[in-house]
C-alpha cells in the first residue's frame, strides 16, 4: 500500500502542475491530500474552501482558490503566502504542499533532461562538418528532420554516394545512403531506422506531436551534422550478418565520424563469431566510435550481446516525461495505468467482455467491447476480433514502457488489474471507459528501464558492460508514414512522428553526446571520447533487480555538458585491445582474424591481465570467502588545465580496502600522461553477488569518476 501512495503522489503532483497552466508565482502552491475519500457525500471542491476559510481573514475564497482536483485524486492549487502556506501543511489530511510552475512538455524532452538543450553552446560550422554513419532499417529522406535548409556543401572528406534506389534523394543533410540485402531501396518501411537518425542528429522541427501528446521541438543531438544511411534490415526486421559487415566497410570508406548501430542478437557472441565486435573494431582503427544497443533482454543477468570493450554499449533509462492512460469503472472507481493511447472516449462507457485472454475468450462477442488480458500482447488478436479496447495485466517493476496502442488501451499493475477483474466478474453489466493519455512529470528519473539488457559481461567478465545509458524509453522522434505506429495489424493510422522505446533509442542519443563531443575535440579517439562520456556520466536511480547498478546502467546517464571538458581521459590504442585479446587467449593467427592484419601478441597469453586494459571502468572477479589481492594499472591524459594536481578520492566497501598508488597526480602540460595502480584487498562473503565502489580524480574543477565494482563468481 505504501508504495502504491508513493506512486499516486508522484502522479498527482505531475498531474496538477500540467493542468493548472498558470506562470511562475512564488504565491501558487499546489495543497495535494492523497486519494480521494470512498463517501459519496464527501465534496472536495467544500472542503478545500473550508480549509482556505481557515487561513484567510475574510475576502472572497473563490477569488484564492485556482482550481481543486476532484477526479482522481485529492488536492487544490491556491494562491497562499508564506503564514497560509505553513497553516495548511500542518492541517490534517494534508500530504504536501509546494510551489507551482511551469511545466513544459516537449518533444526535446530527452535531449533538455540529459542536458543538451537548444540553447547549449556548440559550434554549427565544425558541427555541419561531422557525418554520423546510421546502420539500421532505412530512412525516410522526405521528413523535416532531414531538411537541409541552411546548410552548406557537403564536406569535402565525404567519399560516398546516394544509392537509395529509385526515387530516393538526397541533399546537404541526408548526404549518402546505401541499401544491402534483400531490398532495392533505402526507404524506411518501417520507421525505426528514421526514428534512430532523427535522434542523433535531425533538424529542429517546431509543432511536432503524437497526437497533440509531447507537443514541442524535434530535434537530435547534433542537429548540423550530416546523415548517412545504410539500411542491413528488411521489412521483416531481419539484419544479415553479411549486410552489417558490407554497411561498415562501405560506412568507414565514405568517412563517417561516428556510427549508430541499433541492432544487435539474442545472445553474447565469441568476438570471431560476432560480426559486429569485428567491424567496429575496424571502425575503431579508423578512428571511428560506433555506438550500439546494449539490447532489450532485461532484466535478467548477462543478458547485453553488446559486449566488445571498443563498441560503446548503451543501456537505456527513462526521462522526466512519463504517459499514463486512466481507466474509470462503471462504479466510479480510477486507476492509472500506462499506454500512449490517443483515442479520446468522450466520457462514454463501453462494456466489459466476458473472461480474458488467458482463457481464450471461446465464442464469447468481443465486439465493440473492452477485453481483459492477463498479459501485454494480445492486442492484434483482440482487435481482429471487433474489440473496442484492452486493458492487460503487467508486473509493475515491468510497466515503465508506455507502448502506442491501435486501440483505446492501459497496462495495469497486478493490484489493480485484479480489482478489475472482480469487478467485471461481481457486476450483472459491467463497463468503463479508457481515457486518452495524458503526460506527468517522472520525478523518479533517470531509472534503467526493465527491459534494458545487463550485464555483467559473459565474454569478457573484466569489461564493465553496458558502457552507459541514455534516454530510450518513451522518445518522439521522425518516422516513416508507411509503418503504423503501434504492432497492431489493424492500425492503419499514418504518421511523421512516433513514439518508441528501446535500447535502439538510446543508441542514438549517445552518437549525437559523441558527435557532439567530438565537435570540440576532432582529433579524439573513440576511446578518449568514450572516456569522457563514462568519467563525466550522471548518477542513475534504483534498479529493478540486485545487480551492482553498473552493471544496469555503466557508468551512469550521459551528462554532454561535462563530457566536452571531462579534465583526464582513459585512451586505448588498437595496440592495447590486440594485447588484451592476446591475454584473452587468442593466438596470433586469432588475433590476425579481428584485427585484419599480422598484429602478434607481446608474450604469453595470462586471462588475470585482460583487466588491465586502461578501461575507465574497473571489474573485479573474485571467490567468496576467499582473499584477493588485485592490481589495476592505469593511465590517463590530461585534457583540462594545463597545470593541475589531481587527488585520488576513493568510496570504502565493507571488508576490502582500496588504494591508489600514487594519490596525486600533478600536471604540467596539456597531453601529459601519467600511470597510477589501483590495489584491491580483502575478503568479501557470499551474502549478495556484487559491490560496488569508485575511483574520483579531482582537482576541484573536475571529478574524473570510474566505477570500481567486486564480482563474486563460482
């Protein structure tokens, strides 16, 4: 139960501060009281004037009262000063009171909530020269977010071309496009591929909307940049491994900066058997990062095929922007649930369908009807059946996704959907009415998102994955007009923007942080780059199992302010990731097979050395109840101040003992490296899997920060 009033108040604090639509006030205070009270002759609107009656010393009540919320919760917004306010809060029945404001919910919302708004500084003439490679499912090249208006010539170190198939162009914003496979055409069919550029870096397009929800300004991280597509998966989904490797070898020839990859399998791969560990690690060479989905595979354990220590590999977190739908009983009783449903029911109730989905439903008439289902996915079988509506069952630690729905849809915790289900079953006719979605304010994020796959890493457990996490969940961006934008067969709405949700989403945000990082510093290398995005990351908020967060979210939620001026970085050259995979226990002739070339290993194979590859990140695998003395070797570049003493400053875990050797580290120059080892002792039980720390280099300005995280393993 308290966890369910938790969430109400989350909700209605959301809700309030969206339909009040009044300016800043220091004045406006929101009074929120919790849920409503069962008795029917309880009237909110008289009780929350009786309240205001008893703080104000005559004057019209009316005239302070801005609104009182009688619906689905309990709580008024009035305009108090500072003795009003402190009166009401001590009143009983009062949950909260605090100021109103502003909210504005747009379509930036990711981009301004990692901290990349319009106003960021950036240069456009640098910006307009970087080209971000997309691997994915095609492009719709006709939508505003690849306009090229105002912008210049392609750049002159462009060396592809624009094959999209027939009647496909480009211009000075969608640059180069290819397609591979079975398809004759770089056309989008189905809107993840367009979804995926637009991100990273499409124009800024004002108005957009799904369905006048997320009403604001589109646009991607890097919104001067140039695109190319090059389209590996067909209209079945489906991305050869033969068509991924033929877009990076044509994708690093054209001489793209950086690739966004939104693709990957079902299970982590050998690296000679996984054909993207070996093109992007060619992608690396040439000096180009390639961003890449962690997976959807989540929650469970070592679940992200993304494990190559050169890919960036990006989990996937919720932003402050959260769709819920309502659901009303006949009997009058609300519940909040979630779904991006936009069909307005205009306050009529429709009738509940005998059983669920479960049971089969048999010959009952569905027709016109709401259908219970005790699960997410049948939604395309009861609309073919004449459905009006869907209400399903989902674990609540499982309903952080709001999916676009065909049809009038909620997704309902199991508390409440049971409630549901005993009313449909106890009532002679029962009925509701799903309401259209409306947009709270999440104050709970950033948080990983369930479905967002983890780690830790199953080929390489020395590797921290996933890398990082940005925004995935719930994100407006371009679309292709020849996909429906739900999985409903029978939606045959149209539209040029789209709401998804994926690790697919958030792949992109992290090209358009390195692009646009990058901006600042063209002679980075993907690994300094990377360096800076981990080091300079955000913390993120609870998980949805008992991993060591890390292995959940890498080093934290993107912050791209920090990330252009990150202070220290952690570089990696291609020497020091042939040398890791010589310690790996690859041969010579394996080693020739990844990096293409007759790179040979310095010495003998040793598997305890794989950890000290100069990774911003530091893993410890250990037996429990068992001592463990480990040496971690670094080295970093410093790229802040060009004189500057850094300071080791280090988190305690329970029974080990962490030291840093030496504890300061002083510069004189720009580019100056410097090597420090980082020695874990101790002993730790069995009674959880994972510990977790961190390394903080600080000179005041800067906080350079690597998660340090002690692994039990069998």
């Amino acid at each position: 139960m308290a966890k369910h009033n938790i969430f109400l108040f989350f909700f209605c604090v959301s809700i309030i501060f969206l339909v009040c639509d009044a300016t800043q006030s220091d004045n406006e205070y929101i009074v929120y009281m919790g849920s409503l009270p069962k008795e029917d002759s309880y009237s909110p609107t008289s009780h929350h004037l009786n309240m205001l009656q008893q703080v104000f010393d005559g004057g019209n009540i009316q005239n302070f009262l801005i609104r009182s919320y009688k619906r689905s919760f309990n709580g008024f917004a009035a305009i108090l000063n500072d003795q009003q306010r402190e009166k009401i809060v001590s009143m009983n029945g009062v949950v909260s009171v605090f100021p109103n404001q502003n909210f504005h919910i747009q379509t930036t919302g990711s981009w301004n909530f990692i901290g990349l708004p319009q106003t960021i500084k950036r240069d456009p003439i640098v910006e307009s020269d970087l080209i971000v490679g997309v691997i994915d499912s095609g492009i719709w090249p006709e939508s505003q977010s690849f306009n090229d208006k105002g912008l210049g010539p392609i750049p002159k170190k462009w060396k592809g071309v624009c094959k999209g198939g027939a009647n496909f162009t480009c211009n000075n914003k969608l640059i180069g496009a290819r397609f591979y496979g079975n398809t004759d055409s770089a056309r989008d069919e189905g809107g993840h591929g367009t979804h995926t550029s637009s991100t990273a870096g499409g124009r800024e397009v004002q108005g957009v909307s799904f369905f006048d929800l997320a009403k604001g300004t589109a646009r991607g991280g890097v919104p001067s940049s140039r695109i190319a597509m090059y389209k590996i998966c067909g209209s079945d989904g489906k991305c050869s491994s033969a068509s991924i490797l033929g877009a990076f070898d044509d994708a690093i020839a054209d001489g793209v900066d950086i690739i966004s990859l939104s693709v990957g399998g079902q299970d982590a791969l050998d690296f000679l058997n996984d054909p993207i560990a070996i093109a992007s690690f060619h992608a690396m060479e040439n000096g180009v990062l390639t961003s890449h989905s962690a997976g959807n595979s989540g929650p469970g354990v070592s679940t992200t095929s993304s494990v190559a220590p050169w890919l960036f590999s990006v989990a996937a977190t919720t932003i402050d922007r959260k769709f819920i739908s309502k659901l009303i009983l006949g009997n009058g009783k609300s519940f909040i649930g979630s779904s991006v449903n936009t069909f307005p029911s205009n306050g009529t109730k429709i009738p509940i369908a005998e059983g669920t989905c479960s049971d089969g439903l048999g010959r009952t008439s569905v027709k016109g009807k709401i259908v219970l289902c005790e699960s997410r996915g049948f939604e395309g079988s009861v609309s073919q059946r004449g459905a009006y509506g869907i209400v399903s069952n989902v674990e609540e630690s499982l309903n952080d996704v709001a999916f676009v729905s065909g049809m009038p849809s909620t997704n309902l915790n199991s508390k409440d959907f049971k409630f549901v289900q005993s009313y449909a079953d106890s009532t002679r006719s029962p009925e509701a009415e799903i309401l259209k979605s409306e947009i709270l304010h999440d104050t709970t994020a950033p948080r990983v998102a369930s479905f967002s796959s983890r780690g830790p890493n199953l080929i390489v457990p020395d590797i921290l994955k996933p890398d990082i996490s940005a925004p995935g969940v719930d994100i407006l961006a371009a679309y292709s007009p020849l996909a429906p934008p739900s999985s409903n067969v029978g939606d045959t709405r149209k539209v040029s923007y789209s709401i998804e949700s994926g690790t697919s989403m958030s792949c992109p945000h992290i090209a358009g942080i390195a692009a646009y990082v990058k901006s600042f510093h063209p002679d980075w290398s993907p690994a300094a780059i990377k360096s800076a995005i981990m080091t300079t990351a955000k913390p993120v908020n609870g998980t949805y199992n008992d991993l060591a967060g890390e292995f959940s979210y890498g080093s934290g939620n993107a912050n791209p302010p920090l990330a252009v001026n990150p202070g220290l970085i952690y570089n990696i050259t291609k020497d020091d990731y042939v040398q890791m995979l010589c310690n790996y226990g690859y041969d010579d002739e394996k080693i020739k097979q990844i990096s293409g070339e007759n790179s040979r290993c310095r010495g003998t194979s040793n598997p305890s050395l794989v950890k000290d590859l100069n990774y911003p990140a530091l893993v410890i695998n250990v037996v429990p109840q068992k001592q463990f003395n480990i040496k971690f070797p670094r080295t970093v570049t410093n790229v802040g101040s060009p004189t500057a003493t850094y300071k080791a400053i280090v988190t305690p875990i329970p029974n080990v003992k962490i030291t840093v050797a030496p504890s300061l580290l002083s510069f004189k120059s720009l580019n100056e490296k410097q090597s420090f080892v980082v020695t874990v002792v101790g002993s730790v039980g069995s009674s959880q899997t994972e510990f977790s720390s961190s390394l903080v280099w600080s000179d005041g300005t800067h906080n350079v920060k690597s998660p340090i995280i002690v692994q039990l393993t069998s």
